[in-house]
C-alpha cells in the first residue's frame, strides 16, 4: 500500500531560506508527495523564486504554491 506523503511550510520575505527548504522537499523520494507552501504576502520575490524552482524541479512531486494576502 502506498501512503500519500505532505509536506507544508510557510513563509514571509525569507526567500533564501524558504528556496532551500522547498529544494529539500522537491528531492525527497516518496512515491506520492505533495509539497504546500503558503507565502504570507512577501515583497521580497519569494513567491517568484518558489514557482521557478518547483517548475525547474518538479518530477512526479506535486507542489503548491498558496499566495496569501
């Protein structure tokens, strides 16, 4: 039996930190693994950083990006 694997984290203006994070996440190996991070409204281009990553390194991992106000 296959288990669904999440992981979710939340980030505001850190997007060095959270970049790291998210690669960290994206190179797990579990089978079913959804990635969620909620962005709290940053001005600093997390948001941007985070999508370019996950459109980069993206394989069979599902990964979501919630932008919050």
């Amino acid at each position: 039996m296959n288990s669904r694997v999440g992981i979710a984290f939340a980030t505001y203006n850190n997007a060095a930190q959270a970049a790291r994070c998210l690669e960290s996440c994206l190179a797990q190996d579990y089978e079913d693994l959804v990635v969620v991070v909620a962005d709290d409204g940053s001005t600093d281009g997390t948001p941007d950083r985070l999508h370019e990553i996950s459109r980069y390194k993206q394989n069979s991992v599902q990964a979501e990006l919630l932008r919050l106000p």
